[in-house]
C-alpha cells in the first residue's frame, strides 16, 4: 500500500538557487539514513523549479527513495514523482486522485485542523501532515499543535500521520511518541555541518522504535 512508505525521517528541501549544492545536501542525507523526500522550493521560477526537481526525481530513483513534491501537482506530475504533498490552497485532494492515479502518493497539510485531517482521509490522502509542533524558522508564522491532538486524531483517522514544525534532535523523540509515523525537517537537517551525521541520529530514534531493547 501506498502509505505503508511513510515513516521515519522525512526530508524537506530548503529553498536555494544552486542545484549542483542542493544535489550535494540530499546525497548526504539519503546516505544518513533519511526515508522519503519532499521538495520544497519557495524561491524558485517555473524552470528552477522543473530544473531541481527533474534532477531530484531521478536521484530519488537510484537510491530508491519515495520523491514528494510540495504544492505543484503539474510539476510532480512532469517529473514522474512518487507523490505531491497539498495544503489548503493547493487544490482539491479528490481532484489530484482523479488526475493522477491511484498509485501515487498524496499527502495534505493539515495543521492543528482534526476536521480537515478527516475530510483529507475520505478524500483520498495517503497520509497527514499536522504541525507546527515547535516553533519553525521556516514557517514562523505557522499554527501550533495542541498537546492531545495526536490522541485524538488516532482515533478518528487511520492513515499514517507525519509531524512537522520546528522539529529538533532535541525535541523528536517526543513527536515519534505522540503518534506520528514520520517526522518532517527541514532546517535542522540540511543547516547542519554534517548532514549525513544528522540524519543518522534522527533514523536512529526509530530504528529504537523497530527494535526495542530487552
């Protein structure tokens, strides 16, 4: 199944110019350990952005990586990529569904929204996205999660939930705990010194998770 693939350390591309850099910097983190990736690219013209994201779709492939594309559904569509990830503005989800398939993977943002977690579900999402949980440098301006969301979301949909927003080796152990099967970063990954060194840390959370200590 399709969201079966969702979970452990899901990457999200910072917003740059420079390909042949940002090539560099999802290399290493597919090396440490990291199980899906989103491209995310804000600053970015249409051919930027089919430029990176051409390039990204066939590295994904020779490391056999689920590919994600933020927002574009036309561009995830003209790069052959795993799946697209929609927030509220993106379009519908059931249209997406329609337009592509039933063996791609659709993800919606959700934020701190229970109701429109359940909507997305019947709609056709694969999986969840709720955040932020912490505080985010990259989205400052983003809602916030309540404590019990996590609780109470398990009990009304069954897809697999990502958590995101200001996430921290610091702080992911107990966003893995509440519930989410992933954990989506961005910032704390791909501004590290050693980007491959981080990732590893953050797969090793749920590695633990996979197999307990007796």
């Amino acid at each position: 199944m399709r969201n079966t693939k969702i979970s452990g350390l899901y990457a999200i591309t910072p917003d740059t110019e420079n390909t042949r850099d940002l090539l560099h910097k999802v290399r290493q983190a597919f090396d440490g350990g990291i199980r899906l990736l989103q491209y995310r690219n804000k600053i970015a013209n249409e051919s930027l952005l089919l430029e990176q994201a051409s390039a990204l779709a066939q590295l994904c492939r020779q490391y056999q990586i689920p590919f994600i594309v933020n927002d574009h559904l036309q561009l995830a569509i003209a790069v052959d990529a795993d799946g697209v990830h929609l927030g509220s503005s993106d379009g519908p989800i059931r249209v997406a569904r329609e337009k592509w398939g039933k063996n791609k993977i659709i993800g919606a943002s959700c934020y701190n929204q229970l109701d429109l977690a359940v909507f997305a579900e019947e709609q056709g999402a694969d999986y969840i996205a709720f955040g932020a949980f912490f505080s985010s440098s990259t989205k400052p301006a983003a809602v916030s999660v309540p404590a019990d969301l996590m609780q109470i979301a398990k009990q009304k949909i069954t897809v697999p939930i990502v958590g995101i927003g200001g996430i921290q080796l610091t702080n992911v152990e107990s966003v893995i705990n509440s519930g989410c099967a992933a954990v989506a970063v961005c910032a704390d990954l791909f501004q590290s010194f050693d980007i491959k060194e981080r990732a590893f840390r953050y797969s090793c959370f749920f590695q633990n998770l996979r197999n307990p200590v007796q």
